[in-house]
C-alpha cells in the first residue's frame, strides 16, 4: 500500500473502527471529503485516516461537533497536517493547561467565592478590564457570539455546543 491509495468507505471504516453510516454522515458534515468513481463510489485519501483518529480523540474529550469542524477547518484538508499546522491546538492545549492549574486560584471572574479572591481581585478590582474572567490565559477569554459553523452551511452565534441561554465566560478581543 502507498499513501496515495484511495481507499472505499468500507476500508476507511474497517481501519478507522467507525462505522460505514459514521463515516458517510461525517463527510455530510463536511468533516471529511472524497472524491466518485464514475459509478458514484465514495474514495478516501489515507489522510482521512488521521482526521477520523482526530474526530475520536476530540470526541471522547466531550467536543462537540461543531468544535471539531471548526478545529479540523483550520487544518489543510489535502494532506496528512504537520507539527506546524498543529501549532493552534498546542496554544488552545497550553491554555487548558493553565485553566486546570488555577482552579484553585483566582480567575478574576467577579465570583469573590475562594479565599484568594480577596487577595487577588479585592472587591472585584478585575472587573475595569471588561466581562468575563480577567486573569484567564487570553486562548480561554475569546468572544464566544461570533459565527458558528454548523453543518451544510448553516450558522448560528455562540460557542459550538454550548446550549442557548447558558452562561458565557469571555472577554471580546
């Protein structure tokens, strides 16, 4: 086998460990592309490969698929993405990283509920820079009502999954 062998939408299936309906729904998602043989038979790249592997990690970290959409739309759908083309995800992973380690620290979000806020944020001092939590990384402060990218061309504002109405942390950029 070589790289450039395309492949049926049984064995991206058989090798990726989704099922043939999955694969065919996350091309309709426009997650995935291939091209038709004349007889309109579905043909993958193996590149498809490693988006399917991508599409299960982020799944089982709870993103939703509009976040995944949105990850992959930044990634080059012709080939296998490099170290390089995956230099966002590192800054989004450095960012979770930092959330995770200050948990237990002020985040300057106005809540005044740990006894840090009293120190760090004293009588919300934070809230002079704007909404949201002040001290988070700015990777985790992005406005989240911009567009959304859901399926087959259709938009709508807000984070992808996060339900209508819910609360927001975020500071405009």
């Amino acid at each position: 086998m070589q790289s450039t062998d395309l492949l049926t939408v049984g064995e991206i299936a058989r090798r990726s460990g989704f099922a043939e309906s999955a694969v065919r729904y996350y091309e309709g998602l426009g997650l995935l592309t291939a091209t038709r043989t004349s007889g309109g038979q579905r043909r993958f790249e193996r590149s498809t490969l490693r988006r399917l592997a991508f599409i299960r990690a982020a799944r089982n970290i709870g993103l939703s698929l509009d976040e995944i959409a949105a990850a992959l739309a930044s990634l080059p759908a012709g080939r296998t993405p490099t170290r390089t083309d995956w230099s966002r995800l590192d800054e989004q992973i450095d960012a979770l990283k930092a959330l995770r380690d200050g948990l237990d620290s002020c985040i300057g979000c106005g809540c005044l509920s740990l006894d840090r806020c009293a120190i760090s944020n004293p009588a919300d001092s934070a809230s002079s820079g704007g909404p949201g939590a002040a001290y988070l990384p700015s990777g985790l402060r992005r406005d989240d009502t911009g567009p959304v990218r859901m399926a087959q061309g259709q938009w709508r504002h807000g984070v992808a999954g996060r339900a209508a109405g819910s609360a927001r942390v975020g500071v405009p950029t």
